[in-house]
C-alpha cells in the first residue's frame, strides 16, 4: 500500500504549509542536501504555518522576524502621558 504525506499548500502562497520551524527546516535541509539550494523558513502571516523560501528573509518585504512575532512592541500602544 503506498502511503505518503500529501502537502496542504497555503491558499495565499500556493506554498507547502509546515506545522512547525523543525519540520519546515528538516525540508529546507533536505533540499540542500539534493539540489545545493539554500532555503529559509519563515512562519506565514496568513496561515500561520511555516513556508520555505529561496529569498533571503532579510531581503524580502513580507518576513516578519521571529522576535517581532513573540513579542510585537515592546512599548504599549495608546499609551498616554497622564496629565495633571
Ligand atoms: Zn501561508
């Protein structure tokens, strides 16, 4: 019986979803591996799950670092000064 994992793909990128950073990195690895083609991971704003890509991250307009993800602003927003 031939069984194998089928790919959901991201209806906004057309790219294979990934559950998590350590699968999406093994494929990033894999594809190194057999076609010497490096790839970054990068978590989907729109799916929320991990996408490979050939761009550079820090090139490319729509990566959102991971630091930005887990924590989005270190200041609160709409804070006022309180006046007196
Ligand atoms: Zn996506």
């Amino acid at each position: 019986m031939a069984h194998y994992f089928i790919p959901k793909r991201c209806a906004t990128s057309n790219k294979i979803m990934y559950h998590d950073k350590v699968q999406a990195q093994h494929a990033a690895d894999q594809c190194f591996t057999e076609r010497g083609s490096e790839l970054w991971v990068y978590r989907c704003q729109y799916c929320g799950s991990w996408h490979l890509t050939s761009h550079d991250p820090a090139n490319a307009h729509t990566y959102v670092p991971l630091n930005q993800q887990i924590k989005p602003h270190s200041r609160k927003k709409g804070y006022k000064p309180r006046r007196r």
